[in-house]
C-alpha cells in the first residue's frame, strides 16, 4: 500500500515540476499554479541526495547520499537543509523505512555485494544497530 501512494505522490511532484510542452494538446486539466510549483520546488531539488521516503511521524525527507565511497541514509527537517546521517558502515544503503511513530528505521543491506540481504533496525535516539533477519 505504501508504495502505490509513494509513486502516486512522487508523480504529482514531478507534474507540478515538469514544464508543459508547446506540442501536447492538455484537455480537461486545470493549470499548475505558480505558487504551488514555487512550493514543491525545494523538495525536487535535494543536490546529490535521492529521496526515498518520509519520517514515520515529522515533517522529515529520508534521503541517500554517498559517503566516501559508499550510499548511505540521511535524514532532512526541511528543503536543502542540513543532512543528518541515520546509517554508516562500509556497505551501501540504498533504501530503508520508518517504523509508523518514527523511533526506529529498518533497512536492507547486502554485505559484501553478496545481494544476501540482511535487515537491520536502528533506534533514532542511539545510533548502536542490530541485525534483525
């Protein structure tokens, strides 16, 4: 269920985003307003981060961000604010999920790039993880 709705949204970001082209014919569709594509513009425009998903229960964009050599998950209070890291390690992260209140996020991670994922939760309030599955 998350998912269609993650795409749905995501896709009416863009729209509002996108730029008409002179060529397609719009029927039945009302225009974008200007104030509200000046509103989501800061949320599309994240400079080098990925969006991957909202905090359980703030106003926060969960986005990945490569560290060094590796991807890992940061979290963002507000458009092109500071990025606060939520996973670190040698290993990429690429996805991962809040929990519905927000205190604990589970992500995937494959060791090695062996593609043998393993799952593991993290409290927000302290950064020890452990291995779930």
């Amino acid at each position: 269920m998350v998912r269609p709705a993650f795409a749905f949204l995501l896709s009416l970001l863009l729209s509002v985003a996108a730029e008409i082209p002179p060529n397609l014919v719009v029927e039945g569709i009302p225009p974008i307003p200007p104030e509200l594509r000046s509103q989501v513009e800061p949320y599309l425009n994240l400079g080098g981060a990925s969006f991957r998903g909202w905090h359980g229960a703030r106003r926060e964009a969960v986005v990945t961000t490569r560290v060094g050599e590796v991807t890992q998950l940061h979290r963002m209070a507000e458009p092109k604010g500071k990025r606060i890291a939520l996973t670190r390690g040698a290993e990429p992260v690429r996805n991962g999920a809040f929990q519905p209140g927000g205190a604990k996020l589970l992500y995937p991670v494959d060791e090695g790039g062996n593609e043998n994922y393993q799952l593991w939760l993290i409290d927000t309030a302290d950064p020890r993880r452990c291995r779930c599955a």
